[in-house]
C-alpha cells in the first residue's frame, strides 16, 4: 500500500488528510494519507525511513522553505520561489530521492487571474514566508508591481506601520499570505488602513476557514471585491495528485 500525508506544526487546520483519504476510497486508489506532526524539521529523517512505501508528501508551515535542504531535486518554479509544498519520494535501489514541487504558485495563478482588471497595477502581499513567495512570482509573471508588508523591518519589505491609505489606492491588489485571521483565531485581521479601500480593490485570502475571514468581511463592507483561498486550495491538491502519480 502507498503511503503519503503531510508534514507540518501544527496540523489542526489542515483539510489535506481528509481530502486524499476520500479521494483514495472513492477512486479505489491503495493508498493511505497521514499526518506527520513533527515539531523540528530534522524529524523529517524519521517519518521517511519509518515508512518505507512513502511516495509523496504536503509540506506546510513552518517547513515550506526548510524543507529544502533535505531534497535530492527541484523542480523549476520551486528554484524561483525558494519554498516547497510538494515532495515525490521516488527510489533508488531502497534509497529515497526526494523531488521538490510548489503547486501553490500555479493554482494561486489560474484562481486570481480572471479576477484581476485594467486598473489592477499593484499588490501589497501580507507575509514573507512560502506561500507568500510562491504568491509574489505568480503576480509578478500576471504583470503586477508588488510589494511585501511584514511585522519587522526587513530589506525590500514594507512595515505595516507604515502603511497608509493612500498606498492602497496605488496597491489595490491585497493578498493575505499569513495565517492571522484563520480558526480558531477568528477575531483577528491583519493591520492594515482599511480605511483606504473602496471598489476598485481586489482581497483575496489565502485562508479558507472560517470561509470569510474578518479581513475579507472588512473589506467587502468597504465595496473590495473579495476571495477565500478555497479555490487555490482545491487546484493545488490537483496539481499535487498529478506530481505523485507521475510516472517521471
């Protein structure tokens, strides 16, 4: 039987074990998909050599980047990105070789594209962890100015307190990329001027529970339009199945 699951800390909020374990029964796949919660990215050593049909794993936070060090292969957009959500375990002999994929950067791409209109010139990405590279090189390639916002003074970021209405005027494209906003913590938003959005602003979440976080509801009552990270989510698992069961 083939085995495959995630890695990640912590795993509570992910949709991805019930989503392949029903695929698996309903497809009549022989597979079984797991959760492996490890709370240092060396543990990683563990879940391959304790499972020795592993073929393929999701990488989540806080391991998208780290996990990189750990692979044999990269594929080419995850050499742009600098952070992984996919692995292919294949084999040499009883050797594994690990293969590095990001599915997210493409599904974010095909899910935000039909949205995006001729007064779209910019976007603020909120974050500057995996998901958000693999959001920035998808606006990037769709012809957006972009701009990443973080907590910390950072080179080539923006601190959010520092941001003002009138950015989000010239950047009325806003991604949140971080998890602030998602269950259990669903009083919480993201800091930025609200006050500056209106009907010309796109928001998308990458978030998908609650399926309305409290930074799209501020932003619909403020006439943006408005997306959860649902549909991403759901191309991504796509993409991710057809890595897996490539025969390359």
């Amino acid at each position: 039987m083939e085995q495959y699951g995630i890695i990640g800390y912590p795993l509570g909020h992910s949709y991805s074990a019930s989503y392949f374990s029903e695929k698996f029964k309903n497809e009549g796949i022989n597979a079984t998909y797991e959760k492996f919660e490890i709370e240092k990215i060396e543990k990683i050593s563990e879940v391959i050599t304790s499972h020795t049909n592993l073929r393929g794993f999701n990488v989540t936070s806080p391991y998208k980047e780290k996990i990189i060090e750990y692979l044999d292969e990269l594929s080419p957009e995850l050499r742009k990105i600098g952070a992984c959500n996919v692995v292919k375990v294949t084999y040499k002999g009883v050797t594994p070789f690990l293969t590095g994929y990001n599915t997210d950067y493409l599904a974010f791409k095909q899910s935000i594209a039909p949205m995006l209109e001729k007064h779209h010139k910019g976007a603020l990405i909120l974050g500057t962890g995996g998901a958000a590279k693999a959001v920035n090189l998808a606006l990037t390639e769709l012809g957006l100015k972009t701009s990443f916002v973080s907590r910390f003074d950072r080179p080539g970021t923006v601190n959010y307190k520092h941001l003002h209405a009138d950015d989000l005027k010239e950047f009325n494209v806003i991604i949140n990329a971080t998890p602030c906003g998602m269950f259990p913590n669903t009083t919480e938003c993201p800091n930025i001027p609200y006050e500056g959005i209106d009907n010309h602003t796109l928001m998308y979440d990458l978030t998908y529970n609650p399926e309305k976080t409290l930074f799209l509801h501020k932003g619909e009552q403020r006439g943006a339009v408005i997306k959860n990270g649902l549909e991403m989510w759901l191309l991504q698992a796509h993409a991710t199945w057809a890595v897996w069961s490539s025969n390359k």
